[in-house]
C-alpha cells in the first residue's frame, strides 16, 4: 500500500517575489522530501522568497530544520526571506526555540486564485 503524502507544496510568484505555499505537516518525512525542491528555490537567488505556513496543520524540529536550512543557504545573498504564519502554536514554536528572533513575519499574502 502506497501511503499519500501528508504534505503539499505550491510555488508562485507575486509582485515579484516568490512564494511558496507549504501546506499539511512538516514532519521528518515531508522534510526529507521537499528540501530538493525548496534548494532548487534558494539556488534561484529569489530576491524576496516568502514561505507561506498558513496551511501548515503540524511542524516539529525537522520542520524548523528546514527553515532554517533555507534561511542559512539564502543568507549573504541578496534575497530576503519571509514567513507568513497565523497559526498562534507556530509561532509559540518559534519562541520556545529561540527562533522568533531568526525569522522575518511577513504581513498576510493574497491566497492563491482557485
């Protein structure tokens, strides 16, 4: 039995910056999985990449690994990176760690058009 993926990823651009849309959970598996597609993203140089985790449903340790993965590899370029997040135990998440600090909170995005 083939198990689905309990993730998602959309990528798109939007007054010229790129915004990744993440969706469902950022578990070790999900993680192992999209960090290709999200390298291939910073090695772009996006001079703004907005990673939306509005539709994030569960983060753990290798979630913010990935996070701060992509932070690190986009750090010293040109490029500014951004989270939009709403859900208030990510952002807890990212206190208890020490990362709130780390992470630009961007304003709302609009969502994708359906």
């Amino acid at each position: 039995m083939v198990q689905q993926p309990t993730y998602g990823l959309r990528k798109r651009t939007l007054s010229g910056s790129t915004v990744i849309e993440l969706s469902g959970e950022l578990d070790l598996l999900a993680t192992t999985e999209l960090m290709t597609s999200l390298d291939a993203v910073c090695d772009t140089q996006p001079r703004r990449l907005v990673l939306d985790l509005r539709q994030v449903t569960f983060l753990d340790c290798s979630g913010l690994s990935l996070l701060c993965r992509i932070r690190n590899r986009l750090r010293g370029e040109r490029s500014r990176l951004l989270l939009v997040l709403d859900d208030p135990r990510h952002r807890r998440l990212l206190r208890l760690t020490r990362l709130s600090d780390t992470f630009d909170i961007a304003p709302d995005v609009p969502p994708t058009p359906q």
